[in-house]
C-alpha cells in the first residue's frame, strides 16, 4: 500500500515507523525541514518539504497513486484542507485526518472525511478506566456503548467452540490471537490453550462474559 503522511511531528513520526515496518511505501510531508532529522535513519521512507495542500507537494509525494492520504499536522485548519484535496482532487480511496477540536469533528465527518479527535478519545478513555476498571478493556466504541476486549482464553473453554463466547447481538469474537499469529473464527473453529480472544462486548453484557468465563460450576 502506498501512503502519503502530512505532518512529521510524534503521530506523523509513529505512523511512518509502524507502516514502513509492515512493508508499506510511505512518503511524509512536513513544511518544516528539520522535521524530518527526527525519523529513525533505517526507515526507507521519502521526504517533502513543503504544505500538504499544496497539489505540486502532493504530486511530489505521489498523492496520484496512493492508496491512503493521512493528515496528521499540529493544524486542524491544514489538516482538513489537505484531507479534502486528497478526497476531492486526487480521490484518494482512505483518507483520514487528525482533529484536535472536537466541534470540529463532526463538522467535517459530514463531509465525508474520516476524523480522528485525540482529545474526544482521550476522554472517552478517562472515563471508561474510572467506570470500567478492567485490564481486559482496550477501548471504548460507539459513544460507550460497546467495548473492545482483549481475553486470555480460560482452560475449560479449550477444545470448545469459539461460539461459545458468542452471544448474537451482545459479544462478538471478532479474531483469536494464536501463537503470534492470527484468525477470524468461522462457526468450525475452537479454541485452543494459549488462545487470546478478541470480543466486542455491549455495555450490558459485561456480567454475561463473567459468566460465560467462569469455569463450569461457578456460574
């Protein structure tokens, strides 16, 4: 996959490392030059320096053939206006930009981009550790409503079902991490020692998993 990053601060800078290790080809664009002093010397990725809505910049790092567009800059105002030119100009399949007004989100979700608000998040997420104090729960989904869980399979459900911790409607196991490596499980699939399922779970059906964890006899 082919990605162009505007914005080489500490997003930006992640974001490269993560894509170009996954074997992605990553160009970055950064109005200022010393941006890029910052990005690990082993990481293969191509440099612009120049405003990521500017089109000469954006052709310069191959907006005409990428397969993802993310802005990523300390500017809401830059970022939304490169993430339109990316979607509206270039037609850039996934475009995402990062929002730090959460006003402003919804605002440009409307216009059909992506948005990613770390200050939303970040409160989502405060509030869920003190609600929801589980080490299990990785985020919160969907206003709160729905959660994204990572379980530790317990014995007696090995040799069993993954559908058994399926509950339509209420717990998904949406993949299964098994020995580094993982799968989507289809109704034949089970569960095996080590295991680690991955669930989305609705806020009601928190005291539902309990049960369905418990060894037999406890519930």
């Amino acid at each position: 996959m082919k990605v162009v990053i505007m914005g080489c601060g500490r997003v930006g800078i992640l974001l490269t490392q993560e894509l170009c290790r996954a074997g992605h080809e990553v160009s970055v664009i950064d109005k200022n030059p010393s941006a890029f002093d910052r990005l690990p010397p082993d990481f293969k990725a191509k440099t612009v320096v120049g405003y990521g809505f500017d089109r000469q910049i954006l052709e310069e790092a191959g907006i005409k053939e990428a397969d993802a567009f993310l802005a990523v800059s300390n500017g809401d105002n830059s970022n939304i206006v490169s993430a339109r030119v990316a979607r509206e100009h270039y037609h850039v399949p996934h475009v995402i930009a990062r929002i730090y007004d959460p006003t402003r989100a919804d605002i440009y979700e409307r216009l059909n981009i992506p948005t990613v608000s770390t200050t939303r998040w970040g409160v989502k997420q405060m509030i869920l550790m003190l609600t929801h104090p589980r080490e299990e729960i990785r985020e919160s989904l969907a206003g709160g409503d729905l959660f994204r869980m990572r379980i530790e399979v317990p014995p007696h459900l090995v040799g069993k079902p993954v559908s058994r911790l399926a509950v339509e409607g209420r717990i998904l196991v949406a993949g299964v991490d098994r020995g580094g490596s993982g799968f989507i499980p289809v109704p034949s699939s089970t569960f095996q020692g080590g295991d680690v399922a991955h669930l989305i779970v609705h806020k009601d059906a928190l005291e539902l998993l309990d049960e369905l964890l418990a060894p037999i006899g406890e519930h």
